[in-house]
C-alpha cells in the first residue's frame, strides 16, 4: 500500500524530471555520507520522525530544523529526514530545510520506487537516499543506483536477510542497512541485524536499524561489526534528543 501511494507521488512527479536533473547539475557536492560512518566507534543516524505505522504517533509537533540541531549536538553522524507524508508525516520540505541548517550528510528516508524521487532528493539538499531491496525487483534496484550515481547521491541500502545481502552486493550497494523490522508483520527481532552484518564484506559499511533504544541494544550490533546505527522512534520521541544521542553514541565496534 505504502509503495503504491509512493509510485502515484513519483507519477505526478516525472513531468518535471528535465528540470530536476538540469537544476541538479549546479548543485555542490552535499557532505559525504558513506565517510561519516567510518570509524573505530559507532556512528549515530538520528532521524526525523513525527509518526509511524507501529507506533502511530511519536512526536506530531516536532520542529525538523530544531530537532535536527539538537541531534547535532549531540554528536550524530548523518541525519535521515522521512519525506513520506501519509503515514510518517514528513514532506520533502523538511528534508530542504534540514539540508540547509545543518553541515551534517542527510538522506532522505521514504518509499523510493522511480528515479525521479532521486532527483528530487538531490535538489532537496539530500546526501543519500534510502532503497529498500524488499520493495524493488533487481531491475528497478540496479536502475534506481544507477540514477543515484548520475545524480552524485550516495544510497543506504536497506535489506532483511541474507537473500537481500546478496541482492545488494550484486546490485553494487556500498553502504547496506539490515532492518531489524519485520514490514509485513511489524514485528522486531534485534538479532536480526547482528547475524546478517556479521555475514557482510569489510569493505561494505553496515548499518543497523529498528528496535534500538538502549547501549545494551547498540553494544550488540558493534560487537557483530556495524559501523553506524540508524534510530528513529526512541529519539525523536526523546524530552532531550541530543542527551538521547549521546547515550547511544561512542561505543566501540568490532572490526568484521
């Protein structure tokens, strides 16, 4: 449903590719996103979110620049601004003014199902954008990556298990994501992310996704070989975000 809503978005969207793509050109490089993940700790992906399918609302009168400051502050890495409107509540607004009021790499997080959602990333001030292999046949992956490197946008790849592992790396995915959500049924299993991250390359940087809220959560991703983490829901539902990265933030990783 989700991805259906998203591809009607896209359709309205593709007359106005030409000019996307031409003003895309002009545009600087955005902060790398694929470096900022690098290192001998954990790095922090905080995101923007207002509400979700599993937990309705979260935080419905968040500020994206003012929440965005206080993720900055608190030591994140990169910052994931949700662009999907219907069940998350975000718009590519948001993403065009978090762009712009911080130094940080930002993806843009929605259901990316056609090219033109690339280039509107790109314009919008995007470093990366989210691909989720489970949405995508291989043929519209292998397209989507392609037009993300026409457009100078880094991708997050995100994946369930080993199957979509091999998917990605054939598909060329640099920086992968393993979701510990189940997005059918909704459900967390955290020890999705360790055992899938711990099959990966080196050179692929990991990512792990959903259900942490705790350094205990995060300590257990590390120790598999993740490089960064990516937590919605816990900070931005946060009375103090950036005290709520900092918590999360620093622990050491396990090199794979």
């Amino acid at each position: 449903m989700l991805t259906r809503a998203a591809a009607a978005r896209a359709a309205a969207a593709t007359a106005n590719v030409a000019e996307l793509r031409a003003r895309a050109r002009d545009l600087p490089d955005a902060p790398p996103f694929a470096t900022a993940l690098r290192g001998p700790s954990i790095r922090v992906i905080t995101e923007i979110k207002r509400s979700s399918p599993s937990k309705g609302a979260i935080a419905p009168h968040l500020d994206a620049v003012t929440q965005a400051g206080h993720y900055a502050a608190g030591g994140a890495a990169a910052i994931s601004v949700l662009t999907e409107p219907d069940t998350f509540g975000g718009s590519l607004d948001d993403l065009q003014r978090v762009s712009a009021s911080v130094r940080l790499p930002v993806l843009r997080k929605d259901f990316i199902v056609h090219p033109v959602q690339l280039w509107e990333a790109r314009i919008s001030g995007a470093a990366a954008a989210l691909l989720i292999v489970r949405a995508l046949s291989q043929s519209q992956l292998m397209e989507l990556m392609s037009t993300a490197a026409e457009a100078r946008l880094e991708t997050l790849v995100e994946i369930r298990d080993e199957a979509e592992l091999e998917r990605a790396l054939a598909a060329g995915a640099a920086v992968i994501g393993v979701n510990n959500r189940n997005l059918e049924t909704l459900e967390i299993d955290r020890t999705t992310a360790p055992r899938v991250i711990a099959q990966m390359p080196a050179y692929i940087i990991a990512v792990a996704e959903s259900g942490l809220t705790s350094a205990a959560d995060v300590d257990a991703s590390a120790r598999a070989g993740a490089d960064a983490i990516l937590v919605g829901s816990s900070i931005s539902a946060s009375a103090n975000p950036e005290w709520a990265v900092r918590a999360l933030a620093g622990i050491a990783r396990t090199a794979r």
